[in-house]
C-alpha cells in the first residue's frame, strides 16, 4: 500500500487507495468546516434578522401599536437593512416585516409596530 497524506491534517497515512482522510475525526472536521465557510453568508444573515425581531418583539410588547421612535430600536441593535418582506395591509399601510412583526414609518421618525396573527 502506497503511503498518502491526509486532507485535513496533513498526516501521512497508509490505507486504501481512494481513503483521503487519516481518521474518522479528520473527515468530519473536514466536512465541517467547509460547511461553516460555505454557509457563513446565511448565518450571518439570519442572525441580523432574529436581532431584528427579537427588538421588534420587546418593543411590541412594551409599546403595542403605540407610535416609537425608530432611534429607540436602533438603540438596541436593530438594522433596519434587514427584514424578510414587507406586508401590504387592507388599509393601504406598507408595513416592513421581519417574520410575523412589521412596522412603518411615518413621516416624523416615529414608527408603528404590528404582529400579524401565525397562519395555520
């Protein structure tokens, strides 16, 4: 058997001939990290909008659909880049959404939070 090195580690290891790997540990590690560089984009993505909504959600609670400076969540981390849709209601109000929570804008800074009902 023709001695080889590992992929991972850069051990030399003696085994079949198409084996890439020295250990069961170097192949998932391996396979790990090119998972986690390959997703990272979408982890970091996702990660903006759970912060976004988890403000979203302590201000609701707080304030409900009262009027709240935009600033006051932008305070607590909020981004306002990052949202997952935005919802046209039958009034004709745009909300931005962020999951089940949304808000709009008015034309002082002040936003107006809203959480729509979980579909079945």
């Amino acid at each position: 058997m023709k001695s080889k090195e590992c992929q991972h580690c850069g051990t030399e290891f003696i085994g079949r001939s198409n084996k890439k790997f020295c250990s069961n540990a170097c192949k998932n590690n391996y396979h790990n990290e090119a998972y986690r560089e390959s997703n990272q984009i979408v982890y970091n993505l996702d990660k903006k909008l759970h912060k976004n909504r988890a403000v979203l959600k302590d201000m609701f609670q707080v304030h409900r659909s009262s009027p709240i400076s935009l600033d006051v969540l932008k305070a607590r981390g909020f981004d306002e880049n990052f949202h997952t849709h935005t919802f046209n209601a039958p009034s004709g109000d745009r909300y931005v959404m962020v999951y089940e929570l949304g808000y709009k804008k008015s034309f002082d800074g002040q936003i107006q939070i809203i959480e729509l009902e979980a579909v079945a």
